[in-house]
C-alpha cells in the first residue's frame, strides 16, 4: 500500500484516550499530516471542538458581514433572519466532522471516496487550498487594519514599509501555531475563545447604547428587490460556515467509538453561537455607525480605555481563524499530491497568503473585494459540501481510514463518482448565481435573484445519490 505520508499504522488502542501521545503534544510539531491516525494515537473528548470553533468565529469578519447585510438595503428584522437561516449551514459542519473520528484522516483524504484519488487532487486544489487561501488573506487583511490602527496611536506612521512588516509579524505568529499543529490549536482556542467572549461582551454593551431597534432604511425594499437582498444576504452568510469543509481535520485524533452525534453537536455549536451573535452585533452597530469604515466607526461608540484592547482581541481572532485554515491548507497541499512536509507546506501557504492580503490592502477596497469573493464562493462551496454530507449518510459514516492512504491505480477510492455531481451541481450554481462579479442566465431571468446555493446543492446531491446507489448495492470489496 502506498501512502502520500508514512507513519506508524498499529491500531491497538491507546490506553488512556484523554492523554495526547508523543504524536500530537502542544509543545511538539506534530509528527502526523495526512496519513491515517492509529487507534494508539486517538484521545481527547468532543466537548474540545467547541472552543476550536468558537475561537474562529468570534472575529472581526463577522462585524464587516453583519454591516453589510444593512448595506445591502435590508431592515434590522430581514437582517436578523438572513443572519439566523445562513448559519443553520453549520449543521452540515458539524456532520462533515463525524468523518473524523471514523477514518482517522483528514476531509481533504476523507473526499477520495467522493471524487478518487485524481478528482479528489482538482478538487482539493481549488475549494480546499485556493478558495481558503482567498479567506485567509481577508482576514490576515481584517487582523493588519487593526495592527495599523494600534500602531497610528502609538505615534507611528502606518507607510506601505510598516504595513508591511505588520502583515508579515502576524503572518508568522499564525503559522507559527499551524506549524506546531493539531495538539497547539485545541489548547490554545479555550484560553482564546474566553478572551475573545469578555472584550465582545464590552463591545455588545457599548453597540446596545447605541444601537436603533426601530432602524428603517432610507429606500425601502419590495418585490424582487427585496428578494435578491434576502439571497444575496443568505448567500453572503452562508458562505462562512460553508468555506468549512475540514471538520474531520480537527475531529480525527478522537476515539473511533466516540458518539458521532456529540462530536457533530459540538462542532456546530461551537461555530453557529458565535457567528450569529457577532453578526448580529455588526449589524445592530451598522443602525448607529457608518460600517463602510466598521473599525473606525466603532472606535468612536467604545470607551477610551478598551480601544487598544478591542483592536487586539480583533488581532488574536483572526490569527485563531488563520491558524486553523492554514493548518487544514497545508493538510490539503498534501492531499493534492505534492510531496512536501506538513509544516513546509503550511510555510508555503503562508508566503501566498501575505502576497494576496497585501493586494487587498494596498491595492483593493477591503469590505468590497470580501462581498465579491464571499458571494461568489458558494458557486462551489455548497455543491462539494453537499457530496460530503451525502457521502456521509450513504455509508453511515462508515470509512476505512488506511484504504483512504492507497493512491495506487486499481485502489478501493481510485473510482471517480462524485466528479459528475459535483460538476453538474456547479452548473447549476453557475447559471443561478447573482453577484457583482457576475450574473447567470436563470438568475438574470428571475430579476437578479440569487438562487445559485440551493440549485446547486440540491443538483448535486441528487446526482451523487443516483451514481452512488449501484456502487454501494453492489458487494463491499474487503479493506486491504
């Protein structure tokens, strides 16, 4: 059997499932990248992916989000509904993580028996690598905005050569972290997530004074415009949990008898609460402040004293919610086929993601390039997050964690299935999709409206499900 990463594959059990082995500890790089995780190696407790999402989501980008539905011409009350029916999308995070503890391997490995070993490189290259890559430079933008901030109040000049010193500085700090791996990020998301939760409870007050519940807006909304504010606000919101494909990245170091039912719980919750009450708070703030310049604006609503410690709590979120994704990026690049070391990898990607995030500063307009990408995105995020789903409740969940390591031709995952669905629900996506960037036929047809997340997903899964239905009839090949 040939495998993208060695490692050790005894499966006995490790004798104390809550201790890490020398594998996966906070002060050691971690040794494992894609290959499949020994029963021996598996501990930890479910209740520890909620800081790990929590942690990544109470962020500045939500703010920016929550504004912009306001923006968008939306009332408080629309806004508020929008923000609530995009983040039930973490439901679906939270079923992509009981993979993890299944197979033992990451979702960029897990997706073989979805697409096989040569789709699942395209594949991975572009919604696990590219499309993340795009979400890291914004918020390595969002967490350098505040640097910059801090640093003009220290009575320093924020030139292009200090701003990019900045953008490099908190580069390194969250590849840092990626680098060190799995054990680093879930010890240090729980300190994070308390931090973060205490100057968020300040800003919640201080946005509450101020903010107008009875807030119309200047022109109000009806018909189709109205309409395809609601979709692009939902798509908009739902792009966040969406861009999350990897919860089985962080799940699969847990027992494989762990109950798939809390590791799902705890991994949507810890994503969906968070997210829905910042977005919440950027968009109550966007009633009482211009939220075309948020950190500006909600400077002027704070107290003296907590700005300094709202701009680095904005820092600290965002270099969780980078850790995490270069982290799985670096799992992806491997996934791909390139035959690089997990921490070079992450190093890698960090060098593309200061490259891109110093375009969106120096030469892009912030918040417009976040809508224009975010809207976009879910054109492919919403289809192959749908395949992961199916894929999941087809087989109940069942995988074969060292099968998924074999890229040899004639292999158990060497099949490409998902590959049609996949792109038969794109098209559809495509040809629904409204956006600034671009309007589809049919979306044009219907006025403008948005329709791309649910016809592509619903496409897609349909597809999948009836190529998948004569494969997994047929008799199960035994695991090598």
């Amino acid at each position: 059997m040939t495998s993208t990463a060695p490692g050790l594959e005894a499966d006995a059990p490790h004798p104390c499932p809550a201790l890490a082995p020398a594998s996966d500890q906070a002060g050691h790089i971690e040794a494992r990248g894609i290959d499949h995780i020994p029963e021996r190696e598996r501990h930890g407790r479910p209740r520890e992916l909620f800081s790990v999402w929590a942690a990544a989501n109470v962020n500045y980008l939500c703010l920016v989000i929550g504004g912009a539905l306001i923006l968008m011409g939306l009332t408080l009350w629309q806004a508020f509904a929008v923000i609530v029916a995009g983040n039930l999308f973490w439901a679906l995070v939270g079923l992509l993580a009981v993979s993890g503890p299944a197979s033992g391997t990451p979702s960029s490995v897990i997706t073989r028996t979805m697409y096989g070993i040569r789709g699942n490189r395209v594949n991975t290259a572009i919604t696990g690598w590219a499309i993340c890559l795009c979400y890291v430079s914004l918020n390595l933008s969002a967490a350098a905005i505040a640097a910059f901030s801090l640093i003009q109040k220290a009575g320093i000049e924020p030139n292009t050569g200090v701003k990019t010193v900045t953008v490099v500085a908190i580069a390194a700090l969250t590849l840092a972290i990626s680098v060190y791996g799995h054990a680093l990020i879930v010890k240090l998301c729980l300190p994070i997530t308390l931090v973060l939760v205490a100057v968020f409870a300040v800003l919640g007050i201080s946005v509450l004074r101020h903010a107008h519940w009875d807030y119309t807006p200047a022109a109000r909304l009806h018909g189709g415009a109205l309409w395809a504010a609601l979709l692009g606000g939902f798509a908009l919101i739902a792009s966040g949990p969406l861009s999350f494909n990897n919860g089985a990245d962080f799940a699969r170091y847990l027992p494989p008898t762990t109950s798939a039912r809390t590791v799902a719980w705890w991994t949507a919750s810890g994503g969906f609460l968070p997210s829905v009450v910042v977005t919440a708070l950027g968009t109550l703030a966007a009633t009482a402040i211009d939220m075309t310049d948020p950190q500006s604006a909600l400077e002027g609503i704070l107290p003296g004293w907590f700005t300094p410690l709202f701009l680095l709590a904005l820092i600290v979120g965002t270099i969780a919610i980078n850790a995490m994704t270069s982290y799985s990026s670096g799992l992806a690049l491997q996934s791909v086929g390139v035959r690089i070391g997990r921490s070079l990898s992450v190093v890698v990607y960090g060098l593309l993601a200061v490259a891109l995030a110093l375009y969106a500063l120096l030469a892009s307009d912030f918040l417009h390039t976040v809508s224009n990408v975010l809207q976009l995105t879910v054109v492919l995020l919403g289809p192959g997050m749908t395949i992961y789903a199916t894929d999941i409740l087809l087989r109940r969940n069942r995988y074969d964690g060292p099968a998924l390591t074999d890229e040899t031709p004639g292999g158990t995952y060497w099949y490409t299935a998902g590959v049609t669905a996949l792109a038969t629900g794109t098209a559809a996506s495509v040809l629904c999709v409204s956006t600034e960037l671009y309007v589809g036929p049919l979306a044009r047809a219907a006025g403008g409206l948005d329709l791309a997340l649910p016809a592509g997903m619903a496409v897609a899964a349909a597809v999948y499900a009836f190529g998948m239905r004569r494969r997994l009839a047929a008799p199960a090949r035994r695991p090598r």
